[in-house]
C-alpha cells in the first residue's frame, strides 16, 4: 500500500486539503476553486459570437397619408379589389418564407460540420419542426440531415445545440411520432419516423413519461423550466471556461452549508428548537456565498441536494420559504439565471398546495438524474466528476423513514422501559437494511477523500465501495482494522503526514462504526463511536453526537446518551455558530 504517494502535490490528493475541514474541523491551507458566475444572459452564446451574425438593415419608410372616413367611404371597388389583392400576396409571401425556412438551405455538395454556433442557424427552423412539433427521435433526424443536406454532426452535437435553442422534450404531453402526408417538410425529405416513445429521461429507465410529474398537470411548465435551467447552467459554465472541464469538483465539500441545514433538521427532530432556528439561519446566511461563486457542486447543492433534505425531513414550511429566499436572493444579484428559474419553479409547484410532497420529491428526484446524465454527456469531464454526479443522484432516490432513533417518540419509549414490540423490531430491522443508509449525500465527501488521499490504493478503494453501497464482506472488519494499523504505523514513522492521517483514521473509524450498526454488534458499535466522535469537531460533531445518542437509547445506556446530549449543548461552538450569524448579518 503506497500511502506516502497519496501526498504528491501534484495529483487529487492536495485538491482535497480544502475538503480536511469538514471531516476533521482541522483549518487548512488550500487553493480555491476556479468559479463561474452566470450572467444575465439566456443563452450561453457568448456575445462575440453572437456579433459575428450578419445585422438586420433597417430602412426608413415613408409615413403613408392618413385618410378621413370619408375618402375611406368613397373608396372605389377596384381599389378595394387592389387591396385585398396586395394582403393575400403579403400572405401568401409569409408563408412561403416560413416554408422555405422549413425546408433549410440547398443541400451542400460537400459535406458540412458545424462547428461554431452560428453554423447551426439556416436550419433552426427545419430542426425545431422536425425535433419539437413532429416529436421525431434524434437518430431519424442525423439520418434525415446527412442524406439531405450533408450535415455531418454527432448526437452530442446536436444534443448541445438544442440545449442553446432551448429544444427540450422533457416535462411535454406525449405526442405520437409525426408521419402526415401533408407535413411542411414532405417535399424536402423523404423519411421514415419511428414509432418509438418519448425520449427516455434517463439511461436506466428510472423515470418515464407516466411519471404524474410529466403529464398535463399545471406543474408541467415548471418542470420544463427547471430541466431546461439545467442543462443551460451546465453548457454555460463549461462554454465560459473550458478548463472548467478539470476542475476537482469531488473535492468541492469545503463550505458547510448543507451540514448546518442538516443540524438544524436534527435539532428539530428532538425539539430543540431554540438551536435549531438559530443553525437554520446560519444555513440561509451561507446561500449567498454558494451563489457568489457558483460551481457544478453548488449548482446541485443549492438547487436539489438541500431542496431533497428538507423534504425528505418532512420540513414543507422551510423547504417552501428556502426556494422564495433563493429565489429572490438570485433575482437581486443576477437576473436572469438557472438557478433563479429552478427556484421559479419549486415555488410555482409549492403553491399548489401542502399535500405535494410526492411530487415535489419526484421532481428533486429528476432534477438529480437529470444532472447527472448530462454531466455524463459533456465530453472531457473528469471520470470523478461523472462518478460523483451519478452518486449523488442514487443518493437523491433514497428516501429515509424519520421514524427510526432520533425521535422524540422513540426515546420516550425507550426511557420509560416499555417492552418492545417483537413484530416491529424486526420490521424496522429489516427496513434499515433495505435502506442503503450510507448512499447519501453527506457520505460522498467521506467516499472521495480516501479515494483522492489514498491514492487510488485498491484496499481502501474496495472497502470503501462496500461501505458506500452497504454491501460489507464478511471481512470487512478486519480488513479495516488492519488499514487503521498500517495507517497509524506510517503516522507514526514520519512516512504519512499527520493532517491526512488523522482525515484518514476519523473514516475508517465511521466505517467500522457504520458495519457495526449494520450487524447490530452494538458494543462494539459504541466503542468506534466514541473514538470517532473524540475525533470530530464543530457541526460535524453535532451530527455523530445526535446519530450516536440515537442509538445508545435504543440499543444501549440511556444515562450515557443523557451525559452525550449535556457535552454536545454545553459545546463552545454554538458561541460561534451565534458570532458567525451576526457576522454574516452585519
């Protein structure tokens, strides 16, 4: 195991040092991310492009005489005939250039690719007919373009090209492949359509076009606008920057954003709730600075990682004034902006009423594979970030049942020393297990940082697959304990710095933690808890303290989970969680 590779300043390993923070609560140095900031235009065209097109000539025409009622009345019929005549010409001349610009441009004798954006403007209209109105697949149309007009462009490419035009069939009424005789377009193509479905929203299939969210409710526009502010964000920030390609966005966990919202849920949980408004609003305090240098990270965080939090902790009323804060917050530093469009649309959807939870967690659940698939298609992202966008998506489809420890129902019970109910147990027992607890969003900086700091090592690479998806080996125990040693041996030898040793020794500790619990080894669960959490610091220790008190009073002691709760609200950090909003404020 080559641990002392895993410091190379060169490679993932150092991008991380500004993600050491949010697992340890050590301060570190690091280099800032690159960032982008949309601007207020609705096309990621950039402008000089977009001067580049040949102007509009504009002619000053002469003002026709005006005429009283009665020249009116003493109109002849010829000239009336002469009129008439002239607007049906007019008429007839409009539909012809509309049907001339369905039928695009002569063919090429050589073939053409297009490889600028204004490339792609003589056929506009022929595409949005064929693309939109007609409902035709994507791979009917290249055929259909390279036979008749010797288009030469890749799926990619056009896929690219109808998210700058806006051309998008998500969140439409099905409509059945077009094949009409009387077509606009019949006398410039002689294709076949397919009778195929819609365009399948994802890869696996995961969603389809009988999703309640898809059909003809009120909530289609805003689930059109929310899909198309995705795939506008993401096109755009890659065609500001290209480098924006390689940026370490698995290493983007540096700001704490989501783990205050995730305090104050917990905090909320067990009514805490003088503390859990007061690290409620350092969350929306923190919204301004992800909006201040948006990235791939803060684009999902701030528009459906955080959203599917608050939802999934059964929190409507925050979840409702988040997106009318997010909202106008972008609107106000902004403009027009995807992120200000996907707020749009969570607010139009959550004034249809509080029994939407289903459909709002549906939509959050489709922004994500959306995200991802995406991210999936842009050519040259970083094998991580498509690792890492297609995680967070399978972390966005897990629904969590708030019932379990934690509650305030659960730990009343406990305390008064009733008799469980057998039955239950075992449902619950079994429910946990099907759950895929550790696939969540906050696990993802645990899983990348021993896969940047460990450096690709194939140990800690297995073990920490297994840990992510729950699938534990029955060896995996061991395993982990004999990488804690080895580990603790190189710190120890001066071979392994002390800063990543100890991010290190706090993960495989939570992962022995984790299997533990999955087992119910509930004394030796205890053990790795406590050594964890002496190693945790800040909200972070909040989070395994309130999850560990959980446990102890269900399946441990009680009085130890009294004496856990008592040392986490005495904690100076609720000092500077006060300081840090006033700060903030001012």
């Amino acid at each position: 195991m080559d641990l002392d590779g895993s410091t190379s300043p060169d490679g993932g390993p150092m991008a991380l040092l500004v993600a050491a923070e949010d697992l340890t609560g050590l301060v570190l140095d690091g280099d800032e991310i690159q960032v982008f900031v949309k601007e207020e235009t609705t096309s990621p065209v950039s402008n000089t492009s977009k001067s580049s097109q040949i102007p509009s000539l504009k002619f000053k025409t002469k003002a026709p005489p005006r005429t009283s009622g009665a020249a009116d009345g003493n109109q002849t019929g010829a000239s009336r005939h002469h009129t008439t005549k002239s607007g049906r010409r007019g008429s007839k001349a409009a539909a012809a250039a509309k049907a001339a610009a369905l039928r695009g441009p002569h063919p090429s004798p050589h073939p053409i690719v297009p490889r600028r954006v204004e490339d792609w403007d003589p056929w506009k209209g022929l595409l949005h007919e064929l693309y939109i109105a007609q409902n035709r697949i994507l791979r009917d149309i290249i055929q259909l373009m390279e036979t008749n007009y010797n288009l030469k462009a890749t799926p990619k490419m056009y896929k690219n090209q109808f998210a700058r035009w806006g051309f998008f069939k998500y969140a439409v009424k099905r409509r059945p492949r077009y094949n009409s005789d009387d077509s606009p377009t019949d006398d410039a193509y002689d294709g076949n359509s397919s009778s195929s479905s819609m365009v399948s929203l994802s890869r696996n299939n995961s969603y389809s076009t009988s999703s309640p969210i898809l059909l003809g409710s009120d909530s289609s526009r805003a689930t059109q606008l929310g899909l198309t502010a995705i795939r506008r964000f993401l096109h755009g920030y890659i065609d500001l920057d290209v480098s924006n390609l390689q940026l370490e966005e698995v290493a983007g966990y540096v700001d704490p954003c989501y783990r205050y919202f995730k305090v104050s849920m917990d905090l909320f949980d067990l009514r805490e709730n003088t503390t859990g408004g007061e690290v409620l609003r350092l969350a929306f305090l923190q919204i301004e600075r992800k909006l201040e240098k948006p990235t791939m990270k803060s684009f999902s965080d701030l528009c459906f990682v955080v959203p599917h939090l608050l939802l999934e902790s059964g929190r409507l009323d925050i979840l409702k004034a988040y997106f009318r804060y997010l909202a106008r917050l972008t609107n106000v530093k902004f403009g027009n902006h995807p992120v200000s469009e996907i707020a749009a649309s969570f607010v139009e959807m959550c004034e249809e009423g509080s029994k939407n939870e289903e459909k709002l967690m549906s939509y959050i659940q489709l922004l994500s594979q959306v995200n991802a698939d995406v991210i999936e298609d842009i050519p040259g992202v970083l094998g991580r970030t498509r690792e890492w966008a297609r995680n967070q998506s399978l972390a966005c489809q897990q629904r969590e049942d708030r019932s379990r420890s934690g509650s305030p129902n659960s730990s009343t019970a406990s305390s008064k020393g009733s008799p469980p109910d057998m039955s239950m147990a075992v449902s619950v027992r079994d429910r946990d297990k099907k759950r895929h607890h550790m696939l969540r969003v906050e696990a993802q900086s645990v899983y990348w940082a021993q896969k940047l700091v460990m450096s690709g090592d194939p140990e800690s690479n297995a073990l920490a697959e297994q840990w992510l998806n729950k699938e534990f080996g029955h060896d995996f125990e061991p395993r982990v304990k004999a990488l804690l040693e080895r580990l603790k041996m190189m710190r120890d030898s001066g071979l392994f710095p002390e800063v990543f040793a100890k991010m290190m020794e706090c993960l495989f500790i939570g992962w022995l933690f984790d299997y533990c619990e999955y087992v119910e080894e509930w004394e030796e669960a205890f053990v790795w808890g406590r050594q964890g959490l002496a190693l945790s610091a800040n909200e972070q220790y909040v989070i395994w303290s309130i999850h560990l008190e959980g446990v102890m009073r269900e399946h441990g002691s009680v009085m130890e989970a009294d004496a856990l709760k008592r040392k986490r609200q005495d904690m100076d950090w609720m000092e500077q969680v006060r300081a840090q909003v006033d700060k903030l404020t001012l």
